[in-house]
C-alpha cells in the first residue's frame, strides 16, 4: 500500500484537516478518520456532469459561450450558490458579479448568514473550534444536532476530547447542554440536560433563561418545568467557557427577531463567559460570507449597482426568483432540489445557466450546463471553517474538466 496523504475533508463545514487517504493511480483506495459522510464526499463526488444547451450536449467552450451570451443579455442577473465552491471561485464570482453589475447571494441568504452577521459586525462574541477543545466546561447545542450533521464535532472539538484546560475530560470536566424540539441523537448524549422545547418556542424559552440569569421567576405561556430552567440558568452562571453552537432550529424558530441572540449573550455575559459559533453546513458557506464582506462590506444579498454595492432583502435569491432576475446562473447549488417549488417555479421561465460536478435536478431543467471539477476532491484552494478559521483544500485526484473558478473566469473573459 502507497504512504497516504494528509487531507482536509469538504464533507461538512467542520473542515476536519487530519483525514489519511490513500491513493493509487489516480485512484482513492482508503480512507482514515474521516466519518461516514466524509467517506461518501470521499468516493461519491465525482465529476460526472455533461456540458448542454437546451439539454443537447455539446462542447464545454460552446457552453461557457452560451451562458455568457445569456449574462450579457440579461438586465437583471443572479449569481447563486457558492458554498459548496472554493474562496478563489467565490471570488471570481463576486468579480463577475460587478462586472455584469448583477445580484449575488448564497446558500447563507436562508441559512446560517444571520448569525454570521451578527458575529461579523460584532454583536455577539465568537471563538474558534480550538478555544472550545481547550477550554469549553460548558457547550450549548442550541437547535442543533452536529452528532448527524458535523459527526465529528463532539469528538474533534466539543465535548469528548481532553483540552488544556479541561484535563478530566466530559467525564468530570464538561456540561453538554441539548435545547431542541426533539431527542436527537446529540440530545440522548447531553442526558439530564436535554431541555425539550416546543416547535417555535426558543424565544420564549430564550426569555424565561434571561429570568432564570436575573433572578426572576420564569414565565412560560407552555407546559415546563420552571425549577429546571433555574438549574439551567445555575449551570450558565458557573461557567468559565461556555459556548452556544447555534444550528438551523434556532435559525428558523427566531428569525423575525433575531436580535434577542444578541441581547441573551449580552445578559449571559453580565454573569459569565460565553461565546456563539454557527453550525455551517456546506464546507465554505461561511467562506462567501468572509469574501463578499472584503470586497462590499456586506455578506450575502448584494447588487452591484451604478453607484456600486447595495445590499438588500429583495436582493435575495427568494425575491429574486420570485419577481427580480430575468437571467439565473446557479454554481454549485441545487436549487430545485433545495427550495420551495412556489420559489423556484420561475426557473422554468428564465433561463438557467448551472455549473455543478454533478447533475442533479435543476440540471434536468438547465438551458445550460458546465460540468467543473468538485470542489476539494478535484480542485484545490483555501475555505473559512464554520467558526472563521481561514483552511487550505488540497486535491485528492486529477480532474479531467476545469474548475468552477476556470469556468466562471472563462465566462467573464467573454463578458468583457
Ligand atoms: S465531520 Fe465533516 S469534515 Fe469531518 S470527516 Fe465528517 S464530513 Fe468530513
């Protein structure tokens, strides 16, 4: 068997960087460290899209040509997608953007970008994954459940390892903390401390916590214990690191008011020491977010405009494949597979350019298709890890087609 190469694994936004792969000509043979999911990205990904137009194959340079063709006409364009691509494509793209003077968002837009908002513009504080292994006593899984969507989480970072700080290990040494909607699999780890909360009820239960901190007696319009979110709040006040990993429950159930994050870390920090990452999912979504505020300012839902970059909910992909764009370029994102049929409906009125590895469902729609290398597995470069940690992706294999970032370039060269 050939020595194996040191990867960083684009399985999940945990960028676990000490996965052993093992590879014979220009073929993977093992797989060490990685979990399941990261094993699957592993032999699963491949490039194995075709480049059409109007569904008929044809060369990928008369695609390329094709889709710029279709961005040059267009007076209302939307470039969508990005997280499952590199930083150096994320940036070719936002370049093209203000090139075409078009709309761009990401995958961010519904998911984790309101809470990477919040950190960037520093409302609520955040540390890194290697402060939580050294030092974390207590770890919040807040509408998240990373034992099915980061699998290595619990293991690499948050409760399981020993840090410096925390000699004795979860044993004796950490709190794991589950408030959800149901008994995850996370949940059934965290025990006595799983606190089970309605659909829709985090921001009550958010309050009565803040009740709980200041000494008052919580008010719940819903059955609960109100003695348990004593303790909880008894628990929080003790701690010497605490940090809340937000996942999309939370997201979801608080959106409209989202502020209350901010004020409840802010109350937590009158009496402790808290900190608040984001469950990321796609391994660089958060990597857009980093790279479209370099070069604007703002993280996600931005039109580049005359009078240069404007940020905007109606400049959302929602809005804009509602009513905005008369022209969608979609790179790495499966959007028919992903949102709401009332949302993406349009798509079958406007042309549709996608650049994927893979044909999914909206490449069956697509009026063109650009296959590209995937991400991490054919193509190499750098990603932002979910708590902010600039890493380097390595290749595993030699690809056969460009990469996003070649593709996207590519069309700016024929736009310009
Ligand atoms: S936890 Fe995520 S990054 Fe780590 S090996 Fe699994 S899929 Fe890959």
């Amino acid at each position: 068997m050939t020595e194996p190469i040191t990867w960083t694994c684009t399985g999940c936004a945990l960028l676990c960087e000490d996965i052993q792969v093992f590879i014979k000509d220009n073929r993977v043979e093992k797989v060490e460290h990685a979990c399941l999911k990261g094993k699957a990205r592993v032999y699963r990904c491949k490039h194995t899209a075709i480049s059409t137009v109007d569904q008929d194959e044809v060369d990928v340079n008369t695609a390329i040509s094709q889709a710029a063709k279709i961005l040059e006409k267009a007076k209302n364009p939307l470039l969508y997608g990005w997280s499952n691509s590199t930083s150096e494509a994320q940036v070719a793209g936002i370049e093209l953007a203000q090139t075409l003077g078009a709309c761009i968002d990401s995958t961010s837009s519904f998911c984790q970008g309101i809470t990477i908002n919040e950190i960037m513009n520093g409302s609520v504080p955040s540390c890194t994954l290697e402060d939580v292994r050294e030092k974390a006593d207590v770890v919040i899984y807040w509408g998240a459940d990373p034992m099915s969507s980061h699998p290595r989480h619990l293991s690499k970072y948050s409760y399981f390892p020993r840090g410096e700080l925390r000699q004795r290990g979860y044993e004796e040494d950490r709190t794991a903390i589950c408030i959800d909607i149901t008994e995850s699999r996370t949940a059934k780890i965290c025990k006595g401390m799983f606190f089970s909360i309605p659909p829709g009820g985090d921001a009550e239960f958010m309050r009565a916590l803040m009740d709980g901190l200041a000494g008052r007696v919580p008010k719940l319009s819903y059955d609960f214990d109100v003695k348990r979110i004593l303790e909880l709040a008894a628990v929080l006040k003790k701690a010497e690191f605490g940090v809340i990993f937000v996942g999309l429950g939370l997201v979801y159930s608080i959106k409209e008011e989202f502020d209350l994050i901010s004020e409840f870390m802010s109350t937590l920090n009158k009496f402790s020491n808290f900190f608040l990452i984001p469950m990321a999912g796609h391994f660089n979504m958060r990597g857009f977010n980093h790279n479209l505020h370099e070069k604007t300012g703002f993280i996600h839902r931005v039109a580049f405009t005359k009078n240069g970059p404007v940020p905007g909910v109606e400049y959302s992909v929602v809005e804009q494949l509602k009513h905005g764009a008369d022209a969608v370029m979609v790179v790495g994102s499966d959007p028919l597979a992903s949102l709401p049929l009332s949302i993406t409906r349009r798509l079958k009125d406007i042309p549709l350019i996608l650049v994927d590895p893979c044909s999914n469902l909206t490449s069956r729609v697509a009026d063109v298709t650009i296959p590209c290398g995937a991400s991490g597995i054919e193509v190499g470069g750098t990603a932002v890890r979910l708590d902010g940690r600039k890493m380097d992706i390595s290749p595993l294999i030699r690809g056969n087609g460009l990469s996003d970032e070649m593709v996207v370039r590519r069309i700016m060269e024929e736009v310009s």
